[in-house]
C-alpha cells in the first residue's frame, strides 16, 4: 500500500513538473515571438533594412542597411531603450563598433572582396584577435560579420582582412 501510494506520488510529481517546464517554455516562446515583432515594427518605422540579426533572451542586437541614404549600423534593441551607432556605407568596407547596454559589438560588411573573406585580424594594443569569417572548405559565404567582443571597441588600432588561405587582403587603420 505504501509502495502504490509512493508510485502514485512521483508519477503526480513528475506530471506535474513536465506541465510546468512545458508552459514555461510556452511563455518564453511568447515573449521571444512579441520581441521580435516589437523589433520588426522598430525597424521598419525607422527605415532600416536588416542585415543580420541576432536574438538574445531579453533583447536584439543587428546590423542594419538605412533604406533612405544605405548608411550601415548596429542596433542592440530593447523594448525600453535602443542603443544605435551608425556610419557612412563605404565601396570596399565598412567597420562599425557600438558600446551597448548589454555588451559591446563590432560589425563588418564587406562590400568588395566578400567572398574570399576568410577571416579578420583586430589589433588591440598589443593583443591580436582573429574572427573566422567564411572556411575554405564553404560552398558559399557572408557578406557581413556582427559579433559581440569582451574588449573596449575604441580601442581597436587595426583591421587586417585575410583570405581563406590566410593572405592579406587590406588593412585599415584607426
């Protein structure tokens, strides 16, 4: 009797943290789904075309194209408050960092030579940080590269761009 009493009460215990986890889950869904939409409305109210996005748990980051005059920015979008940075679209490349609520970010598009992007180079004082772009053994490629970083994007002194087989392509610096 005691045994059927114990069986009965796990079986009601797992029943009913299996229900919990689901509808918790519903409800993070949910709220991802109204977040999303917030940003679409944000991002068509103020012109911008979507690049690349990124969706975290409580918020958006992107690099968008401004429809109106093709500038190139980052937004990190929250439903209380959107931190922008944005700047002049260039022929071969544009670099763009943004300092933002959550974390920091730097942004690339590389308007020429897209496809051989293999990766990228930042020099920051004396430490150098490579971002794989494109692997050489892709069929196809990105024509942009939004991350967030650890380190203070104002401090970046150089960008070197490599090809798949590791030969420079350009260096910019600042």
């Amino acid at each position: 009797m005691k045994r059927l009493l114990f069986l009965t009460f796990l079986l009601t215990l797992i029943l009913g943290i299996t229900t919990a986890l689901f509808a918790s889950s519903d409800i993070a869904k949910k709220e991802q789904l109204v977040l999303l939409e917030n940003y679409e409305q944000y991002v068509k109210e103020n012109q911008m075309e979507s690049i690349e996005i990124h969706q975290q748990r409580d918020y958006i980051f992107s690099l968008y194209q401004k429809t109106e005059n093709n500038n190139i920015g980052i937004v990190e979008y929250f439903p209380e408050k959107q931190t922008i940075v944005e700047v002049e679209n260039n022929p071969e490349l544009v670099f763009i960092s943004m300092k933002g609520k959550a974390h920091n970010y730097i942004g690339l598009k590389f308007n020429q030579y897209a496809e051989d992007i293999g990766s990228v180079k930042i020099k920051i004082q004396n430490n150098d940080i490579t971002f794989d772009v494109n692997r050489i053994n892709e069929d196809g490629f990105t024509d942009t590269y939004l991350t967030i970083v650890e380190f203070d994007p104002d401090k970046i002194e150089e960008i070197t761009l490599f090809d798949k087989n590791n030969q420079k392509l350009n260096t910019i610096s600042r």
